[in-house]
C-alpha cells in the first residue's frame, strides 16, 4: 500500500501544474556495503492532487564514490566505506527534494527490516513502550529470537528489540519494546541534509516584498525559471492601517530593506563501536540586511500612532531525512509589513540619511558530542557593518518620540515524526529579520512615570532565530533523543540555546547615559534596611549620585519635592551602592530613581537618570518575627527555643493569640496580653525527634481575626554548602543538583563585570522545594516560595502553602555591584525530593 497513490493517469490530460516530488519509497535506506543495493520510488504531484508519472525526475549523489544512484533511482553502495550521500531529486518546474542513503555495520543480534516485510505494527500500552509487530515469513525474518533488534527506514519507523516471537504459517509475530539507536547500529555515519532554501527581497515604504525562494541544484538556471510565478512573493496595492489621535503631518521616505538569507537544514550522526559520538540538527546558511531611511519629518501638533500591516502566503521548504527514527518536513510561513509610531507636543523634527549594511554567518541548532555532552550550536560571525548618519534638523519644544519600523517575520515549523511517535506541528527555529529608526525625545523628568529619557536617535536592523517553539515541546524531544541513546537526554532544556543574533544592530547616534537601578528588597518593612544599587552601563567620571523616592501611592508632586533618600559616589564608571532605612512615617510604595549630576547641572546637563525606576514597598502593618529567624546544623533530641514577637499591634486590640506548628505534627497556642508599646511576645520550645528540614510557622490572631504571620525553616542534621563559579555571561550555568536538606551553594562572579543582572531558572519537580537568592549574603533578594505540586497544599512541612509548580523563572534578580559572590540556598523538606537550577547573567546595553 506504500506505493499506492491517488490517480493511475498516465500522460498528458491531467489538468494541473506540478506542485511537488512526493517519495512514496523510503526517504532514508540503509546499506550493507559493496554492491548493496535499492530504489528511490517518487512521483511528480500535481495542484490538483493528481500525479503525472510521465513527468522526467532526475536523481544525484552528493557522494558518488561512496553510493551511485541511476537514472531510474537506485542507489547502490560502490564500497564498503562507513559513510553516507544525500540524494537529489530534481523535476522541471518543482523545488528538488532529498533523500538519505547511508553505508552502515549493523550490531550483532540487529535485522534491516524492509518497509514491504511489515504487515502490521501497532502499539499495545498507553506509555508507546511496548508493540506488536507482524512481518512477512522470509529467511531473514523466521530466524529472529528475544533479544535481537528490529531497525527499518523512515518509512516503517522500526527500532524495537524483539522480546516474544511466534510463527504463524507466512507470518512472524513479535512481541517488542523500544530499543536504543547504537542496539542497532555498530558503526553508522550520515550527515543529512535538506534542500536548501534561498529568501530575499527589497522591502520599501510602499510594501513591496521581491523574495522567491530558490531551490537546490538549479543553478545558471535564470531567476524566472526557478520557481513557478505563483510563488513569488509580492504586495499589490496598499496596506491595511490603522490610525489613532490626529496627524497634522507624519512623512516618511526612501524606507528599505534589502534582505537575503540562505539557510540549509543539515543532520550529522556519528555512532562508532555501538557508541554514539555525535547528534547534530541544525540549519547551515548566510544572511545579509541592507536597511536604509531617506527621512523622518513631524510638524504640527497632536499626536498619532499608526500601525500598517501585511500577510504573506506559504513558501515550501525541502525535508530532511534522519536514517531510522526521526524525520522533518518543515515549511515557513513569512509575513512583511512595515509600522509607524509617534507622538509629540507642538515641535518639528527632520532625521534624514541613515544607512546601515550587517551580514552574519550562522550555524543553529542542538548538538551532542560522546566527549562534551549537549552543547548549543550558536556561531556567529560578522562580515560588514556600518552607518552613516547624514543630517539631523529641528524646532523641538516640550516633548516628542517616534519610531520608523519596517519588519518581516517567519516561523519554521516542522512536524517531526519519531518512530510510533507523532508530534504534530512541533516547532523548531523561528526567524525574524527587520530594521528601522527609533527616535525619541522628552522633558528631562515625566512626573506621571516617575522616569527620565534622554535624547536618543538610533538605527537597528535584526535578525534573530530562536529555539522557544522547540522548548514547548522539549519533553516530547527528550524522548526523541532518550530513544536513540543519548546519554543525559533528560537534560537538554539546560543546553538548548534559546535565541540566536544573526543581525542585531542598534547603533546609537545621539545619546544621554542610561544607569539601571536596583532596590533589594522588593518589600521592606520601616526600619529594615534597603540596599541600592545604580549602574551607568558607561564610564562618565567620577560624579555624585543622589537615590530619590518617589511616591506612587500619593498624588504627584513637583519633581524638586521628591525625597533624597540617599546619596553617594559612584567610581567613575556610574556605579553606586548605599542603603535606605526607612521610618515609619516612610511607609508607602515608592519608584526609586536616580539623580547623576556634577555640580549645578546633571550628567550631560539631564537630572534623573534611570529611564525604568525600580519599585519598592516600605510596610509599618503588623509584623509578627521569629527568633531566631531559622536554625542550622541543629540535632536529634536537643530543645531548642524560639521567641515570637509582635510589634505595631493596634491600639484597641488588648489580647492576641499566637498559634504555632513546629512541621513535624507538633503545635501550640497560647493568649498574651497587649503591652503599652502595642507590642506582645511568647517563647515556645521543641526537640526535634530525626533529621531534615522542617518548617516552622507562626500566626498572631486577634479577636476580629489574623493579624500576621511568619515562619521559619528549622534543619536538623547537616547543611551542605557547595562552591560554585560563573565567568561568562550570556549562557546558562547549571549548578548541581540536589534533594533533601538544606543544601548552600557559593556563587563566585569576580570574573563578572559590574552592573551585570542575574537571572535564575528552577524546577523543583512535583515534590516542594523553596530557593531563596541572597546579595549580598544577609540579603534576600529572592524567595520563590514552596515551589512544587499543589496536592501539598497545607502541608505542614510547607509553612504559608505552595506558591506555584515546580518550574518557574525569575529574571533580573539582582545586579552585581561591588560584592563578588552571592549565595542561593535550596531547601527540601521531604525525603525523595529532586531539585535542580540554573544561573545566568547578562550584561545590559548602554541603553539601546
């Protein structure tokens, strides 16, 4: 039934145009050696469904030497050399496909099976781990035994190890359950590769979008003949906008964008003496933007914010076949269009003459290596950049912003079928290439915000790819990956590069500093210390800075009436740390900014500095502490004691209640009176019957209900405290993995620049685990709170219930200011946890 296809018709009279080459064969075969050998069957597919089996289909060997293919399609194997060829499949008026045909030593106990012996296959459990297979009675196929390997092309997608046989007339029944990739193979090496794909064009103010794909093999073929006309890539007439505020007067010119990518999906496996040294997937290629703005003009007054966009239709790409278990056939779906956004207050701009021209070189994907494990494949080489910046004219009064944003977006989405697998529409790299103008100018300090900009004119232009679709479904690929053999395949989230710069260019023309500023942490109560952290991101010389509160829970005020809360000098290359103690007449919620100055005038003549405030509450509520506020490397049987106090209780409240549970079963309460300074306090004490971590939480009620509460985190038995480095930025570093206890990892950043932030990504799986983040040690500066499943809500070991599951993230936790290292501390109450983390830093832009 392989070979079946819908319409017999021979010849002309079909009534369509050709569409596409369809393999109705095996699209990956496997070769024994000298002399082996099989076919490629295919068909030409017409748009209306139809095949036209007269149609000329050529075939090429990207490695002749090694396997030869004839005009008819058969591949046979001219040595008996480990090695592979990608097969070529090219017809008139069609984009080629490919195919794989690959030399191999099969392991000892492991059969090819030919996709006509399968009569049957089917799974018989819900976990796909066991099948019944049924092949046609041969002479290969009789002799099969427990233990042996069933292994097979795309096709038929077999890698089983055969655990039942029975013999029925002309048929063998097998009993299977999944095998791994080197049960199969003792020595195999293919380095697979798609057909490659060739998109570009011009992209102007008018919309106009000149890309074609190109396909594979057709060179010195003229530009007409490649594609079919269908297939280019046009806007005819305007785009859909949309208009909001008024104009009085936006213009635009000479917008463009010259783009052009050629990207290959490749695939290399290596497996040697039945072990696997190397699984690569990746797409190979070259991109190249050219972005161009003639000018910018605002006149008038009012605002606007305009928004254009345009849909492009399907572009085919080629499948890339994977010996055995793993197939893509993907396709990219672009779209194109441009925007425009602005608003300004009774002013005038002109920008003219901006021109930028970047290329890249890349090489995206995952790979495994038998020596490094899981790597990211993210090279990225420049090869020409520059900007020219020609006039730059205006009346500019009071405030304006703008931006000019042309933009293309593709996503590449392939369906990946694995062996009895189907992972529908599983996606793998998505690509975006754009550019443009960012323009925007305001009034040193925007009172409603509680933020400043600076004048800034920059040019970008991008173009990025992404692995986020892939992260989605990355348990289903670990799978994938598990099933082949892949040693730590259960890891890979923690090696996938996410995102990938081919073209990211942000060249800043005219601009003030832009310093990031830090509070930790995010809540404080009055008179507990806050630490303030502000970095310039550029050197501007040794300048004082003030920390400023501004009050975002009042109404605005004027900003020379907002509260200096701290001042300090940076070390000449804008960074600075001081810290707040509130009063209690402080209390509220607070944007806290910056104020760079050198005497009468701010850092380039502008006042507050920081373009995004960090936010801050300081609380005087009812406040119930324990102390001591934990305990450590605490032991069996030993009493331990622990003071409730309660401070800023409310005058009309004489009694309260404290309510108790030390985490192992054991609780209490008792009633205190009120004292005249509203404050009341208790004493309990426990012994603790065996190691681990416990939580101990505490409540404070009065006669209309709870006040407030605390808990604590008691470890009985021995904390493990790790060490731990991070020299590099921009990647993930993942720290060991841990359990139950109480484990305190180090973190060394002395190799880290200062002003770098910290980002922390967990999961501590179905059983609860907490993180918490200290920087400096002493300061919390994160708590994820009982991470895990929420059956274990109310938990007793889980004091204040289960914040959220057990994955999460939390980004810009902290930055690094004069301090090097910081401290994050796990805990695991119950016994049979698994925790794991990773850490990353980034080191932030000078404002663009």
């Amino acid at each position: 039934m392989a070979g079946c296809v819908e319409d017999e018709d021979f010849g002309g009279g079909l009534g369509g145009e050709p569409e596409r080459i369809e393999i109705v064969s095996d699209q990956s075969i496997i070769l024994s050696g000298a002399g082996d050998s099989a076919e490629i069957e295919a068909y030409v597919v017409l748009d209306n469904g139809r095949v036209d089996r007269t149609a000329t289909i050529e075939y090429e060997s990207t490695n002749p030497d090694l396997i030869g293919v004839d005009a008819s399609g058969r591949i046979t194997a001219l040595t008996h050399t480990i090695g592979s060829a990608n097969i070529q499949l090219s017809a008139e008026g069609v984009e080629p496909v490919m195919a794989l045909a690959a030399i191999a030593d099969l392991a000892p106990g492991a059969l090819y099976v030919d996709a006509g012996w399968v009569v049957d296959d089917r799974l018989t459990d819900e976990d796909e781990l066991t099948a019944r297979v049924v092949l046609q009675r041969n002479e290969q196929t009789e002799g099969l035994a427990p233990g042996d390997v069933l292994v097979s092309g795309d096709r038929a997608g077999l890698l089983d190890r055969v655990t039942e046989v029975t013999v029925h007339g002309n048929r063998v029944v097998l009993e299977t359950e999944p095998a791994e990739l080197t049960d199969a193979f003792e020595n195999l090496s293919i380095q697979a590769q798609g057909t490659p794909l060739n998109y570009g064009g011009v992209l102007d103010e008018d919309g106009h979008d000149d890309g074609r794909p190109e396909g594979a093999g057709v060179s010195g073929a003229a530009a007409e003949d490649r594609v079919s006309g269908a297939a280019v890539q046009q806007i005819q007439g305007g785009l859909e906008c949309k208009l909001g505020g008024s104009v009085l007067n936006i213009g635009v010119t000479g917008l463009s964008i010259n783009h052009n990518y050629a990207l290959v999906p490749r695939v290399d496996l290596d497996i040697s003496n039945r072990s696997l040294n190397r699984f690569d997937i990746y797409l190979d290629g070259q991109g190249h933007l050219n972005a161009s703005l003639g000018g910018v003009t605002l006149s008038g007054g009012g605002s606007a914010d305009v928004n254009c966009s345009r849909g492009l239709r399907s572009v085919p790409f080629a499948a890339v076949p994977v010996v055995g278990p793993v197939l893509l056939t993907p396709s990219l779906e672009p779209s194109v269009g441009f925007k425009v956004a602005g608003s300004y207050q009774a002013g005038e701009l002109s920008l003219s003459g901006i021109e930028l021209d970047q290329g890249a070189s890349m090489e995206l994907g995952i790979g495994y290596t038998g020596v490094q494990g899981f790597r990211g494949i993210n090279e990225f080489e420049t090869f020409g950049d520059g900007v020219d910046f020609a006039n730059l004219g205006g009346g500019l009064e009071n405030e304006f912003s703008a931006s000019v944003g042309p933009y293309m977006g593709a996503a590449l989405n392939l369906d990946v079928r694995v062996l009895r697998w189907e992972l529908a529409s599983t996606g793998l790299v998505g690509l975006e290439i754009g550019g443009g103008s960012d323009l925007s100018m305001t009034y040193p300090f925007d009172s409603e915000e509680q933020d400043y900009r600076g004048p800034r004119w920059s040019f970008f232009a991008e173009g990025k790819a992404g692995f986020g679709p892939l992260l989605d479904s990355i348990k289903a690929f670990e799978r994938i990956l598990d099933r082949m053999g892949v040693p730590g395949a259960a890891n890979i989230s923690g090696f996938v590069s996410t995102n990938v710069n081919l073209v990211d260019i942000h060249r800043s023309l005219l601009q003030s500093p832009n310093p990031q500023v830090q509070a930790a942490p995010a809540k404080v109560e009055v008179e507990e210390p806050l630490s303030l952290q502000v970095s310039a991101g550029q050197s501007i010389g040794s300048l004082d800075t003030d920390f400023v509160a501004f009050r975002t829970d009042q109404a605005n005020d004027a900003p020379w009436t907002r509260e200096v809360v701290a001042q300090a000098s940076n070390d000449g290359n804008g960074n600075a740390t001081e810290t707040w103690v509130p009063a209690t007449e402080e209390a509220g919620v607070y944007a806290m900014n910056v104020r760079v100055y050198d005497g009468l005038f701010g850092a380039l003549g502008f006042p507050y500095a920081a373009e995004n405030p960090a936010n801050v509450e300081v609380s005087s509520d009812v406040i119930l502490r324990i102390d001591p506020p934990g305990l450590s490397d605490g032991e069996v049987g030993v009493q331990y004691s622990f003071n409730l106090n309660a401070v800023r209780i409310p005058p009309d409240v004489d009694t309260v209640t404290f309510d108790w549970a030390f985490g192992d079963g054991n609780s209490g309460s008792t009633q205190v009176s009120v004292g005249a300074d509203n404050t009341a306090s208790t004493t309990i004490s426990h012994a603790y019957g065996q190691e681990g971590a416990y939580g101990l939480v505490a409540t404070l009620s009065g006669e209309d209900g709870q006040l407030a509460d605390s808990s604590a985190v008691v470890t009985i038995g021995e904390v493990e405290e790790r060490d731990e480095e991070l020299d590099i930025c921009n990647v993930w570093r993942a720290a060991d993995q841990g359990g139950q206890g109480v484990t305190v990892d180090n973190w060394d950043i002395s190799e880290i620049p200062t002003g770098a932030v910290f980002d922390l990504r967990f999961d501590a799986y179905s059983i609860p685990d907490k993180y918490i983040v200290e920087y400096p040690a002493g300061a919390v500066v994160h708590d994820t709170g009982w991470r895990g499943a929420s059956r274990y809500e109310g938990d007793p070991l889980y004091p204040g219930g289960i914040a959220g599951p057990g994955r999460g993230q939390a980004d810009a936790i902290f930055m690094k200011g004069a301090v090097d290292s910081f401290k994050i501390t796990v805990i695991g109450p119950q016994s049979g946890t698994a925790w794991r983390y990773d850490i990353r830093c980034r080191v932030l832009d000078d404002g663009n």
